[in-house]
C-alpha cells in the first residue's frame, strides 16, 4: 500500500506498507475478533503462539468471514492470518 505516512486505525503501521495473508482450514469461529480490532491475548486467544517478524504486526483488518451459499450446506468459513509489513522510502529506491 504506497501512500503518505498515515497511521492504520488501531495499529502501529504507516503507509507504506506491505500486506500478506496464510489462509488457513478450518476457520476458527470462536472468539473471532471484530474487523479492526486486536484479538484477545491469553488462554482465550483467537489463534495463540502467532509470532511476527521485525517492522511486521498484525493486520486486524482481514480475519476471513462467512461465505454465504445457497444451499446452506455450501456456506463455509473462509480464514486467514494477515500481518502487514512496515516499508520505508528505501523500498523504493533500491534495485
């Protein structure tokens, strides 16, 4: 995401910033956190043990959601874990 460095709602990420996301099966249905918001910590955490890397964190904007289908027995979870990576001018400079 390229962009003037304004701060992400609710994170530590200014653009830019690189996003990536691991889908993962099956979706975990409890204690999803909200669009935006960070997941709980602790022995109720939404997916424990997550560990990001350096100038990474992550991104609590892409959590999966509910494919509705008709018939109800195609609905499906979908899921993944997103982090977003800090960028600098640098990124872009180099060759």
């Amino acid at each position: 995401m390229p962009g003037t460095s304004e701060k992400l709602p609710n994170t530590r990420t200014t653009k830019p910033y690189a996003s990536m996301s691991y889908q993962v099966s099956p979706g975990v249905i409890g204690d999803r956190p909200n669009e935006g918001q960070t997941p709980k910590q602790g022995k109720h955490a939404w997916y424990k043990n997550l560990a990001y890397g350096t100038n990474s964190s992550l991104n609590p904007f892409f959590y999966g959601f509910t494919a509705l289908h008709k018939p109800i027995q195609k609905t499906y979870q979908t899921d993944a874990i997103s982090a977003n990576a800090q960028l600098s001018s640098t990124h872009f400079e180099k060759r």
